[in-house]
C-alpha cells in the first residue's frame, strides 16, 4: 500500500497549486519555527490518497483544526498536495536538507506505523529527512515539558513532530492549550492570546462564530499544528444486544445512552450478559482527565447532568434540577432526595463540592473541566495553593451554587462529565497522591452499575445498583475485559463472541467487524482531529 502511495505522489508532482509564498519568517534558531517550513511539509503530504488508501476512505482531510460545521469560514486553504510548492517554500526558508526530523507517536496500531511510512516517503521527496518512533515509558511527559520560559525558551522536549489528536468535547479546546504557556511545543505571541481569548468571551454559539472564523483564518496560514484528518468514532455491537430505541453518539465522552434500558439475548442460563472491553489493565483511572473511554466512568459514576449524543446538555442525573444565572455567571444544583452511593452511604452535596475542590488540586484534570473550575470565584487562587476555599462555591441544604468570577462558555458541558467521588472514602487523601489510593483497586460510585468482581488485568464484572436513582438496569452483569482505546483483542475477542459493545477509531478494525454477521458497526461523527505538531521552540 505504501508502494501505491508513493507512486501517486511522484505523479501527482507535475500539477503546481496556485497558492502564492507567504512571507514570513523563523521567530527564532529553530527552522520549524518559520511558517515556510510548516507550509512545506503541509503541501508534501498527499492526504487525500492517504485517506482513499490507508484510511479505506473513512476519514475526512483537513483543512482545519476544527471539523466540518457552522464554525468554519469558507475559503481555507487545504494544501492539496503540491511537492513543487513544498520545495519552493522550503528554499524560501533556506531548509538545511542534512537536517533530520525525530517524528514521535503514542498509538500503538499497525495503521499508525503505516502512516508514519507514507509521512516519511513524502517528506523525502522534497528533501526532508525523518525517522519516526513509538514514545514509551513516561508519554506525556516525552510530550508535554515545557519550557520555563513559554515565548522565548529553550525547549524541554526533544523531538521535532509529534502525532496525535486532540478529541474536543467544546470546539474551544482545540485552541486553548496554545495559550502562552499552555504547550510544550509552540511559543506564546499576543496575536494568538487574544484570538483565544475570544473565543472564550461567550457562550452564545452565534456571537463565538466570527471569533472562530478569525483563528482559523490565522492557524490556516500560520499552522503551529498542522490538521490531517477528522477521523469517524465507530461503534460496534454484536446481534445480541438491543438498546430498545436508545441513540447513539461521541462515545468517547459520557452521554445519555439509555443503559438501563437496553437488554441482551439470554444465555443457556436465562442470564443477560454482555461483554466489552476498556476495563483497567492496573488500576481503575481517576475519571476526571479522561472523561469517558473506559466503561467504568460511564456506568459505575454518575455526573449531575446528562447530555445527548453531541454532548449538548438535555437534563439532569443526579441534579433534581438546575438553574443558570440571567448573567450566566452562577449555576446551582440541586440534588434528588435520597441519594446513595454504591456502599448505601448517603451521596450529598459536601461529595460534589468536595470532589471539586480536590479535582483543582490533583495533577491532572480534563482541560474543559480545569477551566469551568478555575472560573470558579477563588478557583484559581485555591489551585494555586494561595488560599483554602473557595468563596464562589455555596451550599443550602440539597443545594450548591458555583458562582463564576469569569465567563465559562463550557460551564454547564463540564457537569455532563465530571463525576463527584465519596468525601467518605477519599478524605484525608493528598491530592497530588488521590490516584494511589486503594479506593482505585475497587471504586465504589453512584451509577447504574456496580463493581461486583475485580480480577485486575483479567476481567471486572460489573452488575445493576439496585438503588438506582434512574431505575434498575436489565442487564444481569457486564463483563469488561483490560484493553486500552484501541484494542488489540478485539478482533479476537468479537470473533470469539465475547464482545457486545465498544468503539473504535482503528479503520482497519472496522473493516474486520463489519465483516462478521454477528456484528454491526455505527458511525459517528465526532470532533476528532488528528494532527502533526511543531516543536518550534529554540534547542538546547
């Protein structure tokens, strides 16, 4: 396949875009921080044939960071593969052709290496030297050192592209970490700042759409991350499964999915049993950075409010209900009566502004969920360690009240995902240290599901909380096997029978899948865009 690619490419050279050289210059010693060069590699690489080949067309390529929607202007440039302008930008720059790009990856799939290879052969063609390699041990931290300096630092990473994604639950999120200081890879400027800042400065989808036009107008020229393409999330269930009318949608993110609802075929011993996968390989993970991947933080916790299948907000969960102030600084929550954890202990409203308190402190929060509680009035100061409360959190009885001391835009996605934890269980727990608690081993939370077994790196078997607030689930047990997103079982395991449900963004999976007559495969578009970042930081 990579054959195929690189021939198309090599005759796809004899065709010049009509796009003109930018004018722009390196901010520093480092070559990937000329615009030029970024612009180069963006028209080397012919992603329309990687999506129609590699991809098995399923994936979109990308003109933006963010997806196709109301959000984007017209007129982006798509950098449709040109390795004549590549090579004209790259002189204009005065590329070294010795020079040799460390391209670094997390993903652990065969599509991913293949990728790499066909990145590789189209760079080469216009003089540019990369090897590619799979970051192991410590990753975020291989890729998210910063430089003390955010503007004019040296860098504290050491390669020079990186691979990844960035899967936003609010479009501000492909933005915000860009924020001087926010990256390891990409110096601050004030241009930038303040185009993030606007995007920032509502909540009305209306009045966001021209400052989103204008950032995007921004990065498509200057490109301090260059966007491949928005890849579909696809999900998989076996014949045996009904979700009795139930929708579906960005599974990588906790909505309302109906799951008490849904009904498996029974066994030879009358018993609903459904398989999947997403269980802890080591441990169960603190449900606040990665919000929704594992089947454990959607059925064993519960968030205050619901969201439908594009994470818009459509009721409440644990809130009775919920009312926003006419400024849309403040939000209150009341709970339903008669509350309960998993161990019968009464869920309150001291667990919610607790577990907000200790989410400001632990090392890592999901970044929509850090900036909703920074807004907090005292927020940030409780963060940083400079006072021990937080003035804008307030509770009456069944009721708490967060009130903002800046717009949050988010506010509201923030408690569709984040998950109160037991005061009881918890406290007296360092922050910094909350995820080596023992609590982890065996968590114990309000959701529809409980945790019944735990064979760690084997199986954990899930079964209905019989107090239920939402109502007995009809399932008799979950049976959820270890795997990362990305499992490399499951092909094996739906084969075998022994999955019932799950997601994936591995396109060669869902050819696999769809190819078994058990099984039925669910596309769903998503915000998900993986991307080629810079490392444009000066180095050492």
């Amino acid at each position: 396949m990579l054959n195929q690619i690189s021939g198309i490419a090599l005759a796809a050279g004899l065709f010049m875009s009509s796009a003109g050289l930018v004018s722009a210059q390196a901010i520093n010693d480092e070559p990937l921080s000329d615009p030029r060069v970024r612009q180069a590699i963006a028209y080397a690489i012919d992603m329309d044939t990687i999506v129609d080949t590699l991809l098995e067309g399923k994936a979109i390529a990308a003109d933006s960071m963010l997806p196709n929607g109301p959000h984007k202007p017209a007129g982006l440039n798509a950098y449709a593969y040109d390795p004549d302008k590549a090579r004209e930008l790259l002189a204009a720059a005065n590329w070294d052709s010795d020079r040799e790009l460390d391209m670094v990856y997390y993903y652990g799939d065969q599509l991913t290496a293949d990728l790499m290879a066909a990145v590789q052969a189209y760079l080469s063609d216009v003089g540019v030297k990369m090897t590619y390699r799979k970051l192991e041990g410590d990753v975020g931290a291989q890729l998210t050192t910063r430089p003390t300096n955010p503007v004019d630092g040296i860098s504290n990473i050491d390669w020079d592209l990186g691979y990844g994604a960035a899967a936003a639950t609010a479009l501000q999120e492909y933005y915000n970490p860009y924020k001087t200081g926010g990256t390891s890879h990409t110096p601050g400027n004030a241009e930038l700042d303040g185009l993030i800042d606007a995007i920032n400065a509502t909540a009305d989808p209306d009045a966001q759409r021209p400052a989103y036009f204008a950032i995007q107008e921004y990065w498509n020229t200057n490109l301090d991350a260059l966007p491949l393409y928005y890849q579909q999330l696809f999900i998989y269930e076996s014949n045996k499964l009904n979700r009795n009318g139930h929708g579906y949608g960005n599974e990588q993110y906790n909505y309302d999915f109906g799951i008490v609802d849904w009904t498996m075929e029974p066994d030879a011993n009358g018993k609903q049993i459904m398989y999947t996968n997403t269980a802890p390989p080591q441990f169960f993970e603190l449900p606040w950075a990665n919000l929704g991947i594992w089947i454990t933080s959607k059925i064993v916790f519960d968030k205050l409010l619901s969201a439908d299948g594009s994470l818009a907000v459509n009721g409440s969960q644990l809130a009775e209900s919920y009312s926003v102030g006419a400024d849309g600084m403040s939000v209150s929550f009341t709970l339903k009566d008669g509350l309960t954890w998993h161990d019968g202990s009464a869920l309150t409203v001291a667990d919610v502004e607790w577990s907000v308190k200790t989410a400001l402190r632990v090392p890592n929060i999901h970044a929509v969920v850090a900036n909703t509680f920074t807004s907090i009035d005292g927020g940030q100061a409780y963060r940083d360690g400079t006072s021990d409360e937080i003035a804008g959190i307030a509770t009456d009885g069944n009721t708490i009240t967060f009130t903002m001391s800046k717009l949050d835009p988010n506010m509201l996605l923030t408690f569709t995902q984040f998950p109160p934890l037991p005061m009881e269980l918890l406290k007296g727990t360092d922050p910094i240290e909350l995820q080596q608690a023992a609590y982890w081993q065996n968590p114990i939370g309000s959701g529809p599901f409980r945790i019944e077994e735990v064979q760690m790196n084997d199986f954990v078997r899930y079964v209905p909380f019989e107090n239920y607030h939402g109502g007995v689930a009809k399932i008799d047990e979950i049976v959820a096997f270890p795997s990362l997103d990305g499992d490399g079982n499951l092909l094996k395991n739906a084969g075998a029978g022994k999955m019932d449900y799950g997601f994936t963004k591995n396109v060669a999976d869902v050819a696999a899948l769809e190819a078994m007559d058990h099984m039925r495969v669910i596309p769903a578009d998503i915000p998900y865009t993986r991307m080629i970042w810079f490392n444009k930081f000066a180095r050492k």
